[in-house]
C-alpha cells in the first residue's frame, strides 16, 4: 500500500513585499522551504498550520486564503511516500519573534536538526531560493501573480 504525506505551508508576506522561507537542516540533510510542515492525524489544514508557525516561529498567524495544492506526482525525498502540500496565505497576528538571517543556511544552534528564517524579495525570487518541486511551482505562481519576471 503506496502512502500519501499531506504537508501544509504558510506563505507570509510583509510589508516590504518580502516572503519568509525556513532553511533546514536535518541530520546532514539542507533544504529551503517555506515556513510549515506534517499534517497529524486528527488535525485539519488549517490548525496544523497554525500549529506549525507556533512551534517553527512562535508566531501565531491568520490564514486568508488558500493559495495552491500539489496537482502533480511529488514523491518524498525522504521516504517512499507521495507529497502532497497546501499554500495558504497567512498573516501574522504579531511582530515576528525570530530572528532572520541575510544568508541562507546561517543557523545558530548545533544539532541533528537546525532552522534559520530569511526574508526574499518577491521582485527577486527565484526558484533557486526553495529546493523541493512543489515550492518551485508556488514560486513561478507568485512571479505570475506578482507579475516578477
């Protein structure tokens, strides 16, 4: 039986038209990303949002609207199972807490598991900012509703 990972990411734009994305780090593992992650059991879309900006970010966020789901085979780059992520627009609720970094991968803490945030410019992004498919395809969605070339 083929398993299915259901993934949910906050897109969080400021008022300097910049979006926060998360570099990862997960034993020896580094990707860029935005902001989110697993759905758990008994959990709807949303609330795990929510939950996963507090526990990432300590950031409690307003989701207004959704942004795109997966329409194409993702596998896991981890595991043998089949992606399938949903964007949501979010709004902070507060100012954020943690701190940004200027450069990719420049975490703080030493560890199996480590996370940095950065702020992009939506005018220059590019799909070289995020690792994984499903992101690239949110930002090409981003440059045509932003009309970034």
């Amino acid at each position: 039986m083929y398993k299915f990972n259901v993934r949910v990411y906050g897109l969080l734009i400021n008022s300097d038209n910049q979006i926060l994305l998360s570099d990862e780090e997960e034993y020896g593992v580094r990707f860029s990303k935005f902001p989110g992650g697993g759905l758990e059991y008994g959990e709807g879309l949303i609330d795990a949002l929510k939950r996963e900006f507090i526990e990432e970010c300590d950031l409690e966020v307003e989701v207004t609207e959704h942004f795109y789901t997966t329409d194409f085979f993702v596998k896991s780059a981890f595991n043998d199972s089949q992606i399938i992520s949903v964007y949501y627009m979010v709004k902070a609720l507060s100012e954020l807490k943690v701190k940004c970094k200027d450069v990719i991968f420049d975490f703080d803490e030493e560890g199996d598991i480590r996370q940095a945030f950065r702020w992009r410019n939506l005018n220059q992004i590019e799909l070289t900012d995020v690792t994984f498919p499903t992101d690239q395809r949110v930002i090409k969605l981003l440059q045509e509703k932003w009309r970034v070339v």
